[in-house]
C-alpha cells in the first residue's frame, strides 16, 4: 500500500502505491483517483483503507487542475467533509471539490491528499509550529510556482522552518518534452533541465521542484522512485492514460 511513509516530530508522511486495494485491472488496485472511469465506490473504499491504515478520520483532496491556488483548510472545513467527499461531485448531490492544486492546514487528524500519476507530489511541514502543506507539482504547475505559493500560506499560518517532500514522479530520463517546452522550463527553474537515458530533451520535475524550494529556504528529500520506471506506481505515460492515481499524504498527529 505504501511507496513509503514516515513519522517526523508529531507530523506523518506517505506516499502510496497501487497495491492493497479493491479496483479491477487496468487499476490493479489501489486508485485514489479517476472517479469518472472506476467504479466510485471502489475509489471511496479505496480511500478508506488508507484512512484506516495511517490512522486518521479523514483524507481531504481537491480538484486539481495544473494551476498555483491554494486552500487553506480550516476546522470548519474539516468537520464537514465526510467518507465519500473525496471523490466530490461524482457521488450524486454531492458537492464539487475545490478547485487547487495546494493545500495548507493547521487542523490535526486530517490527512491532505494530493493525487498524481507522474507529477510530482511535494508534501510540507513545519512540525514545530504544527503547519502543514500539500501541493500537485506537475510541469504547468511547478512553472507557475505552485511551490512558491503554498509555502507562502504555510507561513501565513505561522510556519517558520519548512521540511518538504518529494513523492513519486516521471523522472528526467522519462519525461521527454518538445525541445522549446524543455528550454521554457529552464528559463524559469534552470535546474528542470534533463535529456532522457535516449539522448532527448527532458524535464526533471524533481529537481526543479527541489531547487525552487531550495530557494525559498526550506529542506528537502526526494523519497519517491520514478513512475514511469516502476510497475507498482501508477503512470500516464507508460500505461497511456488507462491509468489511476496513487497519492501523497501529510497529517498532524
């Protein structure tokens, strides 16, 4: 069920995978996402089993949508999302997710969970001052400093010293891009720059995640494998589209 996942001072990280869950092939089986072409109640049961296996009541997800807006998930907001919410209005009468690509939160015993299929998912923490953060870091998203914008909110809600993590994601040797999208990333995040292992243009979200939160002043870890290059791991590219989405999730214990 997990890719990986860790306790870090009061705070909890994971990254998961897609085993251990209830969807037929081509998810096989763990999809916390695609809604619209899994059954829903296998995706809401799905959830449910990493509610229960990293021990939180709830897994709040949003819309995402390659953008930088964030949402800051208030107490509020916590007491009123329910099992089934994580897949919005897919469920009859429910309500429409929020549209983001970043979440922040100071409310304990809700899980932020971002979903991904080769972008890059960056879980964020100040654990001292009890903030949290999640963010979708795909190539539209990380240009358009997703990162930038969610570790702004986190010290709006008092964060001081961030630690980041990076999840699983299509590495630089697997992201080929058109020559003039590779050198429009490099004009932004030099460091995004990459060829494949067949001599190509490429973009390393990775790295380029990892330098501008870098630049922001906060640490970081790549904790994540290539998805494109691992079979336990949902990816886009590899399965062309027929494919699910594993997530990464950050609590307050």
């Amino acid at each position: 069920m997990f890719e990986s996942r860790a306790e870090f001072s009061g705070v909890g990280v994971a990254f998961t995978d897609r085993l251990g869950g209830v969807s037929p092939s081509p998810f096989d089986t763990l999809n916390l996402g695609r809604s619209d072409i899994d059954a829903v109640d296998r995706v809401v049961a799905n959830h449910r089993l990493v509610r229960e296996a990293i021990g939180v009541g709830k897994t709040v997800t949003i819309a995402q949508v390659h953008g930088k807006d964030v949402w800051n998930v208030t107490a509020d907001d916590a007491a009123a999302w329910h099992d089934g919410a994580e897949v919005g209005d897919s469920i009859p009468g429910q309500a429409r997710l929020v549209k983001a690509d970043a979440m922040v939160t100071d409310v304990a015993g809700v899980a932020l969970c971002i979903r991904t299929a080769d972008c890059a998912p960056v879980m964020l923490a100040d654990a001292s001052q009890r903030v949290i953060g999640a963010a979708h870091a795909g190539r539209r998203g990380l240009l358009d400093e997703v990162l930038p914008e969610v570790v702004e909110a986190m010290r709006g809600l008092g964060a001081l010293k961030i630690i980041a993590w990076i999840g699983p994601h299509i590495c630089g040797r697997c992201y080929e891009v058109p020559a003039d999208m590779a050198a429009d990333a490099g004009a932004v995040i030099p460091e995004a720059v990459a060829r494949t292992r067949w001599g190509t243009p490429a973009i390393d979200m990775g790295r380029g995640a990892e330098a501008q939160l870098r630049s922001l002043g906060c640490d970081v870890a790549i904790v994540g494998r290539c998805t494109y290059e691992t079979p336990t791991l949902y990816s886009h590219r590899r399965d062309r589209g027929a494919t699910g989405r594993q997530a990464g999730l950050i609590w307050l214990a």
